[in-house]
C-alpha cells in the first residue's frame, strides 16, 4: 500500500513516483492550493494538491480533515527555496521536499476528536478513555518504541550471558507474604482459587532447583494494592535468577545490563560499575531506602549535642533512646508561612508530631526565628552552627524520634524541601547507586511477631546466619539483598536465596510459621530443596520504571500502552465490570452489593 514511510523521503528521491498512506496530521489551504501534512509512525511529510496536476485529487482533498486516513500518489519535488522564499522546515527530517500529488484515496474518514493530538491534555481520564487516540501523539508513539528497545536489548544481552528465557504460570497458589493477591475462581474445583502471580518467585528458584542455572522472564506480574504514579496492578518486570553465583555475580550482571539498555534504547552511557552504600548508611544520610544523591540536604546527627537540651521534643527522644537529626536547606530561610506547613503537614503523616525549624534570617541568633531557639543554650547553638555550617539565609529542620522513623521522616521533608527549591531543575543527571545489607527481619507490633522484610527465601548475612540458626532474632539481622537506585527510584531488587533445609527452617520459625504452615503454603518448593539445590539468587527490575526514567516521564502510565487509571479502572475497555449472573452460577459465587448512600 506503500513505496515508503513517512519519514524516509529525502532530496535524493527528488524525481520519483511515490505512494505513501498515514494519517492526515494537519491540512492548509493557500490561496486554492492544498497542504496536507501526512503522518505515520515514523514521521510527517508535506503533500500538495494542486487543480492543475489533478483536478480529481484536489478537489477530493477540500474534503479532509484531521485524523482521516489516506493513501497518495504523487511526484518527490524540492521545496521552493530562493532569496526572497524559504518553504523548507528544518524541523522536519523531510522538510526540505514535498510530494506533487497525482492520486488521493481517502481510506477511512475519521469522526471530529474528542481532543487535539497537538495539544497536551490535562484531563487523564479523557486521555485513557481514548487512549487508542493518545497512543498516536508522537510522545507516546516514541516511548512505546522505547520500551520495545529496552526488552530486545535485555533478550539479547542476556541470551549473550547464557540466560534462557522461560515462561513460568500465570494461575498459581496464593501464599501469604507479600502484597494483597488477585483471586481466580477455578469453575472445576468450587470454592478453591488460583492466584495471580505477584512475581514469579518460587518458581524460578524451582527452576534452578530443575538444573536451567540461567532463567530471565519478561514477566507479567500482579498486587491488589493501592496505585500511585509508579505503581500500576498489573506490571512488567525483567525477572532474573541463576545458579552457583553470589551477590557480586548478580550486580556486575544487573550493572552490564543497564549498561546496554540505556546505550541502545537512550544512546547514554553510563558507568560500568555503580556506588554502593548500606541500607543502614543510607537511612542514616538521606533518610530513604531508595536515595535521591543528586542534590545534599544530607542528615547532621545532633544527637549528643541536644540531649539535654530544655526543649523537651529533642532531650525527650534522646532520652528515650532515640536521635535527633537535622538538614541544613542552604539560602531558604525565606520559605513563606504556607511552606512550612506543608513540611509540618507532611511530616506529622509520616508519624511525627510536628516539624521543628530555625529560619536563620542573620548571623546572631536573636535574628533567627524559631519556636524553641530561646531554650537553647550558647553552647548548643555554637554547636549547631559548628555542626550544620548555618549561615544567614540557612533553613534548618529537624526531627527527633527513635532511629527509624526520624530517618524516615527527615528523609520525606528533604525531598519535598528539594522540591521546593528547585535543586533538580534543568539536572540530566543519571545517578544510579547499590543499595545493600538490607534487613532480614522487621517486628510488625500489631501481630506481635517478625515478619520478612523481602520474602521468606532471603539469604541472612554469612556473619548472621549463626544467629538466625540459634533463634537470636532482632531487626539487627541484615539479609544478602540488594536494591539498584536510579535517581531516588528503585530500579529493582533481588537477594541470594537460601537453599537448605535447616536455615529454611530456621527462618520459618523467626516468621513464626509452623511445620504445618510451611508444608501446607510451600510444600512444593521445601520438598524440591530436598533433592540438591543449588545455591541460587536474583533480581528482579521494574520494566516500566526503567523505561519512565529512559524516556524522561514522570509516570508509568506514560510508558505503558494500555494502563489503568489511579483507581484501578481502565476506562477505554470499562474494567473492571460486573459479569453475567450465569458465569458467576458456573462458578458457584454469589455478591452481594453494599447499598448505595
């Protein structure tokens, strides 16, 4: 139906007969002549009718509008170009030449949009409705093909390393760790269901317990959990695991695959080899498991300094074991009244009872304004100048609470305070980091015992795997797990896994899992770890996380082609939806409906 694409005619063509088809991106009338500007996925090129070159043609080309889809015949001419006149576009790869059109079919007439594809659209669910219109705006056209860029560098760079690609179930068994699963009724088996896979976990070590040692899955994966702008209920990850390896095995492959990734689907080069830090550094500094490195506000321990300070929020937590920290914003003592208490509106939601600040507006401390500076003594306040290097126009925040949570805290105000100064504008930096010794363990007070903080298959620490053995739990126990950051967001994540026996056992107990339990949950995989497993470990990176950054979005949404909506819905397709009474009969279930308020 074509001689070429839409984007491939250049002065060397000049002289042919040509035959292109696409969309009409755009159509202009000057003074009787026609322009139509036709589109496909490659590009745009310019068509002009004319009554003296085909009188059938142009008058067929009045009847056009936008988004119609039609098929041209024509003659490849340069573009006027003199002293006097410049028709050519430099903005197009085609803009230095035209096509004299001979023949026009309209293929198919297109209905009035329900929105411009030039034009940004702030009204998402408008987008996602006609989400088949959004896909053709060139934006997203590129991040589609970004992404296919992305997965065929990851296939071949991984079948280069030996990796097989093999397909693991999409109906599986619900276990009890993790997200919230989807369900699936099974209509042969009433009242039994299959579970959505929340990621390929057990069997891909399965796989490795079968003697594959190379497996990777561009794997579909599913939570029932909340959504936000990098969360999505179904998900791609590229699913990674291998036999007779350790953890640096798996970073300098994870490290070689990014590598190729970003060079192939973005033309960047990055490192061969990324920093690392602990995940107790990391709290400690930023405040964040996944950190932002691309700017400081990085944390100052006041902890000694303050613990017997008279302002009862920082000698309080200290003597309550806590710390007290603080983060110097440099030159933001101006931050209005309704900033501040965003910070304290932020900081009081991640479990703190305010936020406590000193604007130092001059260099002496009657200058500074602050809540509780007055209670401060000489010393102390030398001591958080000497500290923090304040200096007039200086922000300093703090937080006081036990270790965890005023990381956490201070880690959540230093982004949104970065946010609001503006620290990232303009930066393309591509800071990519390792994150490990993650914890092994951590204690949910509401049921009262240790839960795993990855999943009940991570490898402790060779230095802690004596304790885990001997019952000695505490949320001390650091696990062989590893994140890979890129710019404050985690790419992935993976551990080496246990694969004996009694050290499997050991960690069911501290889960406080019975035999029984066990048996009933993981039977298959404990009962395949009695027959020579290998010691094996993973990773797992989020596909549509690693394509938004490639691509530059600030959403998932933006990189997948049909994804839902915040609340889960996809409005294009109306799922999800209620179904024939039949169907639910089959399967032997019954809803029932809360009344409507």
């Amino acid at each position: 139906m074509r001689t070429h694409h839409c984007n491939e005619l250049r002065p060397s063509h000049i002289g042919e007969t040509v035959t292109l088809i696409g969309w009409v991106n755009s159509a202009r009338d000057q003074g009787g002549v026609i322009f139509i500007d036709l589109r496909d996925r490659e590009g745009v090129t310019q068509c002009v009718f004319r009554s003296e070159v085909s009188p059938e043609a142009a008058e067929l080309s009045h009847k056009l509008r936008v988004e119609d889809v039609i098929q041209v015949t024509g003659t490849v001419e340069a573009r006027l170009k003199t002293d006097s006149v410049d028709t050519t576009n430099d903005k197009l790869a085609t803009g230095s030449i035209e096509i004299v059109t001979t023949k026009l079919v309209i293929v198919n007439k297109a209905d009035v949009l329900p929105f411009q594809l030039d034009k940004e659209l702030s009204n998402e669910d408008l987008r996602m409705r006609y989400r088949y219109l959004d896909i053709r705006r060139p934006r997203i056209t590129q991040n589609l093909r970004t992404r296919h860029r992305v997965t065929k560098s990851t296939r071949d760079f991984l079948d280069e390393q030996g990796f097989c690609e093999i397909e693991t179930p999409i109906l599986s068994k619900s276990t009890p760790e993790g997200a919230r699963d989807f369900l699936v009724p099974s209509r042969l088996q009433p009242g039994s269901f299959y579970a959505l896979p929340q990621a390929p976990q057990q069997y891909k070590q399965l796989l490795m317990v079968g003697g594959m040692e190379k497996y990777f899955q561009i794997a579909k994966c599913f939570r029932d959990e909340d959504l936000r702008a990098d969360r999505q209920p179904e998900f791609t990850q590229i699913d990674i695991e291998a036999s007779f390896v350790g953890q640096e095995d798996i970073i300098k492959l994870v490290e070689g695959l990014l590598g190729r990734v970003f060079k192939e689907a973005r033309d960047t080069t990055i490192p061969a080899s990324f920093d690392r830090i602990t995940w107790r550094e990391a709290m400690n500094v930023y405040g964040s498991d996944k950190p932002d490195r691309r700017f400081g506000l990085t944390f100052v321990d006041l902890t000694e300094e303050l613990k017997n300070c008279e302002f009862r929020v920082f000698s309080g937590a200290v003597a309550a074991g806590g710390v007290v920290k603080a983060i110097n914003a440099k030159g933001f003592a101006d931050i209005s009244t309704g900033q501040i208490e965003k910070l304290t509106k932020l900081a009081q939601a991640a479990g703190a009872k305010g936020l406590a600040y000193i604007q130092a507006r001059g260099e002496d401390r009657e200058s500074w304004r602050s809540p509780f500076v007055k209670r401060m003594t000489d010393t102390e306040v030398e001591a958080l100048r000497a500290k923090l290097g304040i200096e007039a126009g200086d922000l300093i925040l703090f937080a006081a609470d036990q270790w965890e949570p005023a990381c956490d805290v201070l880690g959540r105000v230093r982004l949104e305070c970065a946010d609001m100064q503006n620290l990232l504008e303009g930066n393309e930096e591509l800071n990519f980091l390792w994150v490990t010794e993650f914890p092994l363990l951590a204690f949910d007070e509401e049921s009262g015992r240790y839960v795993a903080v990855h999943h009940p298959f991570t490898r402790p620490l060779k230095e802690d795997e004596e304790k885990l053995l001997n019952g000695e739990l505490s949320t001390d126990l650091r696990a062989q797990a590893y994140d890979v950051v890129l710019n404050g967001t985690e790419l992935g994540g993976g551990s080496i896994r246990i694969h004996e026996a009694p050290l499997q056992a050991a960690m069911f107990k501290a889960l406080g899992i019975s035999d029984e339990t066990a048996a009933e949950e993981f039977g298959h995989i404990l009962d395949a770890f009695r027959f020579g497993a290998p010691p094996h470990g993973g990773l797992a990176l989020g596909l549509d996380r690693t394509v938004m950054l490639i691509c530059g979005e600030q959403s998932i949404r933006e990189v997948i082609a049909f994804p839902k909506n915040n609340k889960g819905s996809d409005l294009m397709s109306q799922s999800p939806a209620e179904v024939d009474p039949k169907q639910l009969r089959d399967l032997r279930i019954t809803t029932s409906k809360k009344p409507t308020a």
